[in-house]
C-alpha cells in the first residue's frame, strides 16, 4: 500500500496535496475507495482510503490506526564524505533502508568533486528526494534528513552526545565489535571517508574531537560499501536488523 | 599495487599472460621495474616486479613473499535468487568485497527476469568476471566462484554441510542473531529472495530442507539491500568485518 507522510496529526479526514497527490492521482492514477498508509508528524499511522478529488489535491478517511514500530532503537548519523559520481544517491537509498537518522554529506580534503553553493543546495534537495522516497518503500514511519554538505572540521565541532567512530584503514585499531560493546549510548555517528580516504591530519583531528578510529576487517572496503556495512553492523549490534534488543 | 592471480604456485620468475597481460600492458602501460601483486592457487601472496616484455605476455620476478589474512574465517555461499535489471552486476561486487566464498544464481517463481541457457551462460561469465575484478581490488586471495544459474529445487538438495538460513519477510522468525549465536557452523548459506519474494510453497520446500527463517529487522529491506546486510552480520558475527574472532 502506497505510504505518505502528513505534517499534521492523523485525524478522520485528511487532505493531501503537493507532489504527493499529483502522484497519486496522475501518476498511480488511484481511484475512490483506494486504500492509502498515512503517517503523520507524530509518527502515527493510520489505513485511510479515498473519500473524494480536488483539482489538485485529495481526501482520505482514516479507516484504523496501525500500530508498528520499524524505527531501530537507536539513532545513527551517517557522515558521509563526498564520493565520485552518482554514488551518493545510492548510499542515501541504502542507508534510509538500514535504518539511518540523518546523513550529513560531508567535504573532507581527498573529495574528488566540488560542488558550488547552488549545486551543493541542488543536490541536497536531490538526496532528500531520494531518503524521503525510501523511507516510503522500506515502511519507516520518520523521513532521515540529508543535512547540507558540510566541511569536515565543522562536522567534528558538532558531534557532542554522540558516540563516534571511524574506520581507519590499515591501522592495527580496535575491532568495531569491541568499540560497540563498550559504548551504550542511543546516538552514534559513524564518519566514512571518500575514494582516497583521510589525511593523517584529518584522523588526528577526528581523534582530538573524539572519534574513535575502529577496523572493519582485512579487506579494502569501497567507501559505499564501507557505509553500508558500518550502518548494518551498529544498529544490528544494539537491536535493530535482528540483533537482538539489549 | 595491481593483484595478479596465478593458476600455478610462486616461482622465482613467473609468465603473466592473457587479459591481464594485456591489461598491464596496453591499459596501464606499465614500464620494467614496476611492482605487482601476486596472488598463486595456494593463496600465497608475493611482491613481484615486471622485469621482461613479450608480444602477448610480461615476465615477473618474485621480490619478496607477504603474509596476508585476507579471507574470513568462515565459508559463505550466497544463493542470491535473481533480481531485476543489472541489481545481479552490483550484488556481486559488493558480495565479493564483504568476503563471500561463492555465489549462487538462482531462478525462483517471483523472477520476473528469464534467461535462456544462453544467456544464463553469457550472465554467468559477466558475473564471473566482476567477482575477479572485485576481489583484486579489495585485496583477497581467492577468486570466488559465480557458479552457474540454478533452480530453487535443485539449490535446496544440495545445501547439505551449510547451516542454511533465509529472510523471510513478516514471518515472527527467529532474529538473525538467535540463528547465528546456536550455529557453529564453518559454512553458511544465505538465501536471499527476488524483489516479488518466494511464494508459501518455496517457503515450506525451503524449511523441509533445513532452511531456518530468520528476521532481519521490521523494515522492508530490498533485495540487494538484504543481501549485503545478512552477509555483512553472518560475517561479522562469525569474526570478520570488524567482529571478534569466536
């Protein structure tokens, strides 16, 4: 069933309009008495079917409130640095799908592209396209916020409440497992670096702020592939992607 | 450095020949004395450097041997059912770098892509050889094998030896670390549906063969995207990716 989020509350009726109701109704060309998952600003869901048209906009009837809950138990930030190409559009989707809070697409000094002020608004806006329409396949009842593309050095100056960490490659750290069992917070943020890795420099400064350089195994992993698995393995270890609850 | 895989053993001179030949020298233009990876059929690992050019082949001579632990601890084979479109081509790549052993093509009732024996052999060889490419660049030392495209029936009678397990949508399974934490197995085998998922009687074939049905969490994971995360926990948990060895 199609989900869509509301910014309001659930009530009887609702209204939907926007890009949402444009899809609905010339795209899926959906017709009275479809069904639809509203979710609303509370993360509230509710079954709700089609009770009538506008021009340019709708109106579903709540049928039942559903209870689920398909949020993880903990909150995990992707940091992100900047890969080649279209990559990121795919760590977006993956990430929302693992069950990611927020992403902050981050510049860090081995970032191969560049982007301008309007194309780095461009491509927020694209990214958070892109979370939002995961959130909606894969059932999340919150919509992960793609943050602007941010330098590395203020990303660090932000990280307070978290508990962080980075995969250093090569270096003879700690096991992800054993930082994870040690650290019981609700919020992590894992920082993955682009193609080319961090400076030297970079890792001290991510050390001096706290982050906490961790192995991932012996294999070189590719900067998506190292979020994916990071993501995968923190919230499966406290919970979530059946890890069993601590 | 470029990795080299080697049918023979190390030698203290040894011939390279055919794609990678061709590759070293027309693509990367490589010049005497430059370095290269050798990886031989026994997983051993040398530094060699090009000292001779032929028309169609290059020589190398063995520098030094390396000791290298790239390979997890355990055995896992990806039944990986067939997706849509190139999803097959991405699956692979990241299979490979998460330290699978081999991978499985399987056709269930939900495949809406359909091969004839062709083209299976065609995928097959595509896939093959994107397995090699990625298991050279993540730094491995073995070439794990795409075998070929196989029927559900035929996957299940031959899974004896590997603690099975697959992702089943909705069901209130077992989670995937219950599962894991009562297998000492050295082989695993993960079956991983396609996008339409298996249908109640592939379910129950499966679970007559001994496939567990584990959880994966509540939210709606892609097929691609269940792949990597059950092979990134199954490794992980069983010592790899940054777990602790058991």
């Amino acid at each position: 069933m199609r989900r869509i989020f509301i910014k309001d509350l659930l009530a009887e009726e609702m209204t939907i309009a926007g890009t949402d109701a444009h899809h609905i109704m010339h795209v899926l060309r959906a017709k009275l008495g479809q069904k639809l998952i509203v979710v609303d600003a509370a993360q509230q869901i509710a079954e709700t079917e089609i009770c009538a048209f506008g021009t340019d906009h709708l109106t579903v009837k709540c049928l039942r409130r559903i209870e689920a809950a398909t949020e993880a138990p903990i909150e995990v930030t992707l940091l992100q640095c900047l890969p080649k190409g279209d990559k990121m559009d795919f760590i977006v989707q993956k990430a929302v799908e693992l069950g990611v809070s927020q992403i902050v697409p981050v510049v860090s000094a081995n970032c191969v592209v560049k982007y301008d002020a309007a194309k780095r608004l461009a491509r927020q806006k694209k990214w958070q396209k892109i979370a939002e329409e995961a959130a909606k396949q894969c059932g999340r009842t919150i919509q992960p916020a793609v943050l602007a593309v941010t330098n590395l050095k203020e990303v660090l100056e932000n990280l307070e409440g978290s508990a962080s960490f980075m995969c250093y490659e090569g270096a003879a750290d700690e096991p992800l497992q054993d930082f994870l069992a040690k650290k019981q917070a609700k919020c992590f943020a894992v920082l993955i670096g682009p193609e080319g890795g961090f400076t030297p420099a970079e890792v001290a400064l991510c050390q001096q702020h706290g982050v906490q350089t961790v192995t991932m195994g012996p294999r070189i992993l590719r900067t998506e592939t190292a979020s994916l698995v990071a993501l995968s393995i923190v919230l499966y270890e406290k919970g979530d992607l059946g890890g069993r609850s601590k």
